[in-house]
C-alpha cells in the first residue's frame, strides 16, 4: 500500500512499485503453461505476455524517452514487423506476442532488470526535468504518471485473465 501522506514524488514512486507488485501477484504460483495460456475470449492476452509487455514499456520509457539511451527493442514480433504501440515501442502488440522459447522467469528477469535500470535513470532526475518526445519534451512527472495508468490497466487485464484461469482474485 502507497502511503496515505508522503510528498509527490514519494506518492508516485510508491503507486509504481504497488502495480508492479500487483502484476507480480497477479503471476504467482501458476504453472507456466498458465501463465502462457489466454483465458479471456477473444482476446489472446497472456499473463506472462503482459510481464513481457510490462519490461517492454519500462525500457521505453525509462531509457529511450527519459534517458535517450539507443537500446534495441526486447520483444520483437516473429515477422520483424510493426512500428510501436501502446508506448512500448514493441512492434504491433507491446510485446503481448509469446515467442516459443519464451518463459516466465526470463521475463520476470528481464522486467525486474528494465525496473532496476530505470530507477537508475530516474533517481537524479527532477520531477519537473524534461526529455525530448514527438517534436516536444516530456516531464519525469508525466513519465510517472504515465506509468501508473499504464500498470492500473494492465493489473486489471491480468485480474480478469487470473480469475478466468483458477478463480482468484484480488490483489
């Protein structure tokens, strides 16, 4: 739980670390063919593809936009094509795509890695401190709070798909 009274860029540090904790609640102790597994008709979303997702949009934003490091792509689709989506800058799905060889533990190791860099890249960093993005520049505030939305939606994805595989639900 984020703390109830705490300055602003503890609050939004701290709403940050709570849904990546959800997602990796959301995950815990399924078998990684239910991790794999797409529960919620029609659509294909997976668990593990949202961790996938989850490392793909930490990069993008943490490295490419903030930091403006030149870091390839983690997830790229099997045909190489697509141009970003979502913000993650995955190809067409963000990542959401399973490659055959793909597993849980490497993605948790590479999500936990982009998580760890990216606090790295934030932590001199003021919140009203700019990057360039799309021909204007963005805040590290904005960055944040971009971040929460996009976990908040995605821990919601990752909720439906848990209950649709085993019943649990909640945090």
């Amino acid at each position: 739980m984020p703390p109830l009274v705490a300055d602003e860029r503890t609050t939004l540090e701290s709403w940050l670390d709570f849904y990546r904790a959800t997602l990796a609640q959301k995950c815990a102790g399924l078998p990684e063919e239910r991790l794999r597994e797409a529960s919620a008709a029609p659509s294909g979303m997976t668990l593990l593809g949202l961790v996938q997702h989850a490392a793909a949009v930490e990069r993008n934003w943490f490295r490419r936009v903030l930091a403006q490091e030149d870091v390839p792509r983690l997830f790229a689709p099997a045909d190489g094509g697509g141009s970003g989506g979502g913000g993650g800058g995955e190809g067409h799905d963000g990542g959401f795509e399973l490659a055959e060889d793909a597993t849980y533990d490497g993605a948790v190791a590479v999500w936990e890695d982009e998580i760890r860099r990216g606090r790295e890249n934030c932590a001199g960093r003021g919140l009203d401190d700019t990057s360039p993005f799309m021909g204007g520049e963005v805040t590290l505030r904005w960055i944040y709070t971009h971040m929460i939305g996009e976990y908040a939606r995605h821990c919601g994805h990752a909720d439906l798909i848990r209950e649709r595989i085993d019943g649990r639900t909640g945090v």
